[in-house]
C-alpha cells in the first residue's frame, strides 16, 4: 500500500509540474547559462517539498478560510512576474544575447537565489499545486500520507534537477544569439501570460 501510494504522489506532482510556468522557464534558463544550476535546482525542489509538507499537514485548509491571502499573493505575483517579463524582453531585443556571443559575467548567487524564490512563493499557481491540491489528494491516504508526500516531492527535485543539468544538451542550439533572443522573447510571453490570468482571476 505504502509503494503505491508513494508512486500516486509521484506520478500526481510530476503531472502538476510538468507544464511550463515561470519557475521552470527561470530554472531552463539557468541551466542553459549553466549559472549556479545546482542551488537554483535545490532550491525550487525544497520550496515545493515545504509546501507540499504544508499541504499535506493541513494547511490549505488555513489558506481557504483566510481570503486575503489569495489577493496578496495575486497582485503581489502579477507584480513580480510582470517585471520579469519585461526584463526578458529587454533581452530578446538585444543584438548579442547568444551563450558565446555574450558571455557577460553571470548573475551573483544571492540574485539569483532570490529570483528563484521568489519565482516560487509569489505564483499563487504554486500554492494551489502544491498547498491546496495535493494536501486536498493527500487525504484519500489518511494512514499513509507520508508516503504520498515523498512521492511528490520525489516528482518536484526528478523534474527539476533533469531540466537544470538536461538544458546543457541544448547548448550547441543556443550558442546562436537568435535562438537565445527567441527564448527570451517565449519566457516574457509565459510571465507575461501568467500575470494577466493572475490579474484577471484565470
């Protein structure tokens, strides 16, 4: 019973992560950069392993029954993530914004950890996936809900760590500047979305 409900958990997270969103745009592109890919990796795998610990242990339930948290982290969100999506396409429109056409010096390591977590705990998208959704799945297995949370957690650090280190296969296409400025421009449009549906209720 433990095993299969451990493998509910990891199949449930990985299908709730697997879509594009700002976190995995960020961490996608961090791993390209092949910039401090480890820490933005253990990062966004222990922020989603707090949350669902959250979740699982009843939290959402705090979350439904106070309605201001959902307004504050929407606007402040939509906020963050609209900026973001600026930044980006800044760096779509420049000339030289390939990996060998521009190997500026790269991010400090407290930038960018503080980019990545606030990529994670100002989306309410994550709340919803992690908080509320799994720690609502997670009481189907009342005896065993350790187990479903180690699965998707399991599922959170598998999923980052193969996009952060598996992003350097794609070097040789992103040493052209174009297709880098194409990824940028792709990146502000998933922020960009993203803070729209935030702003709109979607």
């Amino acid at each position: 019973m433990t095993a299969s409900v451990f493998l509910t958990g990891l199949g449930t997270g990985l299908s709730l992560i697997l879509a594009i969103g700002a976190q995995n745009a960020f961490v996608l592109r961090q791993g390209l950069k092949r910039e401090h890919v480890f820490v933005v990796c253990l990062i966004c795998a222990l922020s989603d392993a707090a949350l669902v610990t959250l979740g699982v242990a009843g939290f959402g339930t705090v979350a439904r029954v106070m309605p201001w948290l959902d307004p504050a982290f929407r606007y402040g969100g939509a906020a963050f993530l609209m900026l973001y999506a600026f930044r980006s396409l800044q760096a779509a429109l420049k000339p030289h914004a390939g990996l060998k056409a521009a190997p500026a010096a790269p991010a400090s390591l407290r930038a960018t950890m503080l980019t990545a977590l606030a990529l994670t705990f100002l989306n309410p998208h994550v709340y919803l996936d992690t908080v509320i959704l799994l720690g609502s799945i997670s009481t189907r297995f009342p005896a065993s809900k350790p187990a479903f949370a180690a699965g998707a957690m399991t599922a959170s650090a598998l999923f980052f760590f193969s996009l952060g280190y598996g992003a350097r296969l794609l070097g040789p296409l992103f040493a052209r500047p174009s297709a880098w400025r194409v990824l940028d421009f792709i990146i502000a449009l998933i922020m960009g979305s993203i803070a729209v549906k935030l702003l709109i209720g979607d």
